[in-house]
C-alpha cells in the first residue's frame, strides 16, 4: 500500500503507459493494498474481463505481484481481510512503476553502450515487459540471429538483461516468510519442539531471518542468471586441458528475458559522481573518476555498495582518454611537463581529501570545528585509499597517501548529492540564510539558538523565526536536554540539528507531487478540444508529407504546444535526477 502522493504519481506513470481502465485498476491497488480478485471486481466496477486482461498486463511488465492466500506472510499482510483458502491476492509493485520515468534515460544508455542495435533491442523488450530469445525474431526482424545472439549475450553478461521465472512474481515479503518458514519447518523436524516457531527466543529468528535472506539471494541470483547455459562448465573444462579456445555460453531460448533496472541505475549513479566531482573540482578530476568508475564497473552489483573494489594507478591509466590532458587542471611550476603517473597522483590525492581533513591542514591541526564537520559528513572524500589491512584511510590518516590503490566511497558521495538537493530545496523556498543555517547544522551538530546565530552570523531575531519555519517544515528537529528531572522548560536546553532522513523525506514527498502536477499538466495541455484535434490532423498520413496543408494559426498554435512539451520535459528531466538521488540512492552511513 502506498500514499497518497505515490498513488496518484503511480496512476499518472500507468495512464500515459496503458490507458485509463489499467489506471483505474492501479490506483485501487495501490491505495489499498492486496486484494483478491472479487473485491477489484466490487472496488473498481469493472468488468472481469477487462480485470483479467489488466491483471495479466500488469504482471507481463512485472508492476504486480500475486501469491496465495495460504502464504505463510498473508495471514499478516492482509490485515483481517476475509479470504476463501487458497484465492490468490494481487499487490501493486510501486517501486517498478517508479523506474518507468526513467526509461528514456534507460535508452541513451543503451545507445551508448551498444549502439543502436542495442537501443532496438531495449526498447523493444521495454515495451513487452519481457520477452524470451526465440520471440526477438519476430519482433526486431531487422536484425539477424547472429547479431542479436552477440548482442545478447554481451548484456547479459554485462547484466543489462536478466532472466526472470514464476519465483519472481512474488513479493520480496512474500518470499522472505515463505523462506523462514521452510527453515522453521525444517529445524522443528530436526530438533522436534525444541526449535518450533513458538518457543524460539528473539535471537534465534533474527539468526533465521538472516539465513532465510541468504537462500533467498542464492535463490534469486540463479534466476537471474537462467539464460546463459554452459559457461560455468566450459572454464573448468578449460583450466583442465590447458589449451584450446574457451566456449562461448549459450542462450536458453526458453528462458524469459527482461531488462535488469539496477545496472541502469548504477550507470545513472557513475554519472552523477562524475558530475559532483567536476563541480566540486574541475574537468581532470571528473575524469580521473570517470577512469575508476569505470575500472570497477564489473565489481559495482548493486546502489547498496558501500565502495567500490580496489584500483591501482596503472589500471586507472589505461581507463583515461588519451586526448585528455589532466595538466589542465592543476597549477604549479612546469606541470605541464609533469608525467601522466605524476598528474594522476596528485588528482587522487585530491578526490581522498575530505574538506575538514584540508582545513584541519591549512590550521596546523585538527580543530574542533572540523571535528564536527567531519562527524556531520558534510564534505567527505570522494577516494579512499586500501590499507595492508584492509581497511581506508584518508589523507589526513598518514599512511594513505602511500598507498597505490584506491576505491571510491559511496557513503560520503551519496551525503553530497542529497544535501545539494536538499540545498537547492531550501534555497528556493526560504532563501540563502536558511541554506547557511542547514549547512551550519549538519556539519557541526546539535546547537542551541544562541551558539547558532553567532555561527551564522545571523541576529538572533531573524533566526528564531526562521528555525520555526524550518521546524514546521520537518527541514529542522529540536533535541530537548532536561537539567533536572522536573523537565521544566525552564530549567530545559534546546538544541537544533538536522535529521537528513527525515529531511530527505520531505523533499521526496514534494517531488513526487511536482512530477505527478507536471504528468498532469502535460495531459490538459494535450487534451484541450482544438489542440487535440489539431494534433490528430497532423498526425494523418497527408499531413504528414506535406505540413503546408495547415494553415499558418494551426503552424503556430503546434509550435507554442511543442515549446511547452520541450519545457515540461526539461523540467521533469530535472526532477527525476532529485527523485533517483532521494530515493534511489540509500544513506549508508546514517
């Protein structure tokens, strides 16, 4: 079940997709909850035939999930809700309606990658929801079979696409509990009631619901990984004989195909961090990180990962463009003449300082200001360097700067990308001063009224109203710290801090109602009586080939239409790169 303001986003993403009837069916489901398939018949007033047709829509494009009513989580999950044994429940899969906003940028990827071939067969598996190898003939006939063989091998070992089965048509819930059942069962088999649901302490099911997670992720990899047969077998077989040429895997053509969101998303990812370092830096930063991101790109399975593997300066070299000149960004006496392993060194030394860790340097030592900020996470390195060890150090730890291999810490640049979002929200609606005080608090903690004004620089006039506001907004908490045990307010200090969670929260849920006003707005426009009959005219096949059949209003109402469209896209553009960093991006080390 999802809000309000992610029910409607979600309805609008499914109308401009599947139409109305389909609509109409997601916001029941999205509103409230599972249901079977009766009560969408009484809750929707459609038919069930369309209902059916909808239902099997929804799962062919994986926005729905259903299961038994007999699952070992349905007893919770439906909340009371009476069932007949054994009906199947159907749940809206929010999370993979959201991604559909992203799948223009899905395409450039794609294009990019794999060029234009590659494009085709994206879109056209986007657009089936999934599709198994043998249909690709029919659907992409411009292709041969060689050709897409090759293209599809290539990402699915890239993980670009994936395999899916029936298993993943369950929730994750649903998946988990069924899982600690079955390791519940078994152990109440092996150790009779000694071990049984009903008398195992706390500590013994966080023991099973960890090991419920782990079959269930072995269980999901191999699903994941179904199309491609014998690679395994022809490494050892390999290895074995020492010679001959290694077998190239091939595709189970029964095997359903789809694409994989995540590696999508990390390349969204590698390019935010690459764009966060050139505004940070400059241009011969955002390439070295380029270089390493893409280093490390077979490593990066996931947007949990907390740092990427560790890279060593000659791998580096090898990933940087040859035309590109990394002198450019650095000043010092004949640093132009400095050798390429030179530059890239002093470019590494700069991505794995943290602002407080050069202040601190600046300072002649650690003060506790930057203390504080270093703690807060304001400005944490892009680059750690890899200890003997196996832990990281920075610059200012000492025995870094030694080190000859580095991986990028995702941690600290995802605190970066959400507080500039955060910045940019509070920028726009409060002002500079509200930006200075948000900043102030997150890199130097709790403070009370009075220590923040002077931080600031602020009278404390035109702070008082100012944190109310913020305050109000969910931007700022409050920590009450009693004296005595009384708590009375006045013999009670007040400190302000700031939750980024909660704050990120909040500007999430302001940016879903942006997206969903701009997909509305977009309809209206298109749906005004004149423009849309305008827009069917244009769309015949005569008006087509020859556009001087419209007169010169009809040219120039089309062409203010296509203006608002370029700005509504740019702007939803932008909003989407908020809503992935928000909410795509986890804060790790909250």
């Amino acid at each position: 079940m999802a809000d309000q303001v992610t029910t409607r986003l979600c309805v609008w993403i499914v109308k401009s997709h599947f139409g109305d009837i389909i609509a109409n069916v997601v916001n029941v489901l999205a509103s409230r909850g599972r249901l079977t398939f009766r009560q969408l018949v009484v809750f929707t007033k459609i038919r069930p035939r369309a209902i059916r047709a909808t239902l099997l829509v929804l799962t062919q494009h994986s926005l729905l999930w259903h299961s038994s009513s007999t699952s070992a989580s349905n007893n919770v999950l439906l909340g009371g809700k009476e069932t007949d044994e054994g009906e199947e429940v159907f749940e809206f899969n929010v999370d993979e309606c959201l991604l559909r906003l992203r799948f223009g940028k899905y395409l450039l990827i794609a294009k990019e990658l794999f060029g234009d071939d590659g494009l085709l067969l994206v879109q056209t598996i986007l657009d089936h929801g999934r599709l198994r190898f043998s249909d690709l003939e029919s659907k992409i006939p411009e292709l041969d079979r060689s050709t897409r063989q090759k293209l599809v091998r290539k990402m699915l070992q890239r993980r670009f696409l994936k395999s899916t089965s029936e298993y993943m048509n369950k929730s994750r819930t649903d998946r988990l509990a069924e899982m600690e059942h079955k390791v519940l069962t078994m152990e109440s088999k092996n150790n009779s009631a000694a071990s049984s649901s009903a008398l195992a302490s706390a500590k013994r099911l966080g023991e099973i619901r960890i090991l419920a997670e782990e079959r269930m992720k072995k269980l999901e990899e191999e699903a994941a990984s179904l199309a491609l047969k014998g690679s395994e077998s022809s490494k050892t077989s390999n290895s074995v004989k020492g010679k001959g040429r290694e077998r190239v895997p091939t595709i189970d053509e029964a095997v359903w195909l789809r694409v994989n969101f995540t590696a999508f998303n990390i390349q969204i990812r590698n390019s935010l961090i690459e764009e966060a370092a050139r505004a940070r830096y400059n241009e011969g930063a955002a390439a070295v990180m380029r270089a390493i991101l893409i280093g490390t790109e077979e490593s990066q399975l996931s947007l949990s990962d907390l740092r990427t593997e560790s890279i060593n300066s000659h791998s580096i070299m090898q990933e940087i463009q040859e035309d590109r000149d990394l002198s450019v960004g650095l000043a010092g006496k004949n640093i132009s003449a400095s050798p390429m392993s030179s530059l890239l060194k002093e470019y590494i030394h700069i991505l794995s300082g943290s602002d407080a860790s050069w202040a601190a340097a600046s300072n002649g030592g650690g003060t506790s200001a930057g203390a504080g900020a270093s703690q807060g996470g304001m400005a944490k390195p892009f680059l750690t360097y890899s200890s003997s060890s196996g832990g990281t150090t920075t610059v200012g730890g000492g025995t870094g700067s030694g080190s000859s291999k580095v991986h990028v810490e995702f941690a600290g640049v995802y605190r970066r990308l959400k507080q500039a979002v955060l910045d940019g929200y509070v920028r726009e609606r409060w002002g500079l001063l509200a930006v200075r005080v948000v900043r102030i608090l997150l890199s130097m903690g709790k403070m009370d009224e009075k220590q923040l004004a002077k931080v600031a620089m602020i009278s404390p006039d035109d702070v008082r109203p100012l944190i109310s506001v913020l305050s109000l907004s969910s931007i700022v908490s409050l920590q009450e710290v009693p004296k005595g045990k009384d708590f009375m307010p006045s013999r009670t200090s007040y400190f302000w801090y700031v939750d980024l969670a909660r704050a990120t929260k909040v500007v999430l849920e302001t940016l879903l109602k942006t997206m969903a006003n701009i997909m509305e707005r977009k309809a209206a426009e298109s749906e005004m009586p004149v423009l849309k009959t305008l827009l069917e005219a244009r769309n015949r096949t005569d008006v087509a080939e020859d556009e001087s059949l419209l007169t010169i209003p009809e040219k120039q109402l089309l062409q203010r239409w296509e203006e608002k469209m370029m700005k509504f896209n740019v702007l939803e553009t932008r909003v989407d790169e908020a809503i992935f960093i928000l909410r795509e991006l986890p804060l790790l080390d909250a």
